[in-house]
C-alpha cells in the first residue's frame, strides 16, 4: 500500500511538472504605452490569428481588466506569443466604437 502511494505521488509530480508552462499575463496597460506600429502590428495578428475563428468584439463590451483575462484564455489557442499577445491586446484597447 505504501508503495503504491508513493508511486501515485512520484507519477503526480511528474505530470505536473510535464505540463506546458503557463503564458504571462497581459499586463492591461492599454494603449497608453504602446506605439502605433504596435498597435498595427496587433491588428495585423488578431487578423490573421484570431480573426479565424471570430470577429472582433466590441472592445467597449469590456474593461481593459475583463480583457486580460479574455485574452490569456485565447491566446494559447491561437499560438501567440507574449509580444504578440500584448500587441493584439493593445489594438482592442485602442479600437473606439
């Protein structure tokens, strides 16, 4: 019985520490710090990354802390990186409606 806890517990860390590591947060700076050419290169990203699967939202249909959290659940499946993934947050921020 011990035995078999102590596998149980070796094999439990093992997957845990085999798991892909988490993406940084988007830190919601907005586009306050961003430069133009960031922006359009989010643009350019969320167009042919995101947009493959869904149009963009309406940016004011959230605040820039509910889209942090948005964001980071997307970008993984979308395959960004965390450059990339600042830069399309910083394009939704910055689009008015």
């Amino acid at each position: 019985m011990k035995k078999l806890i102590a596998v149980a517990s070796v094999t439990a860390v093992l997957l845990v520490s085999c798991t892909p590591k988490a993406s940084t947060s988007v830190v919601a700076s907005g586009s306050s710090t961003s430069t133009a050419e960031q922006i359009a290169q989010g643009k350019t990203i969320f167009e042919n990354s995101c947009g493959k699967c869904h149009k963009l939202p309406d940016p004011a249909s959230h605040n820039p802390v509910q889209w942090v959290g948005i964001m980071n659940s997307m970008a993984p499946k979308a395959k960004l990186t965390d450059e990339q993934h600042q830069w399309v947050y910083d394009y939704i921020v910055s689009v008015k409606k």
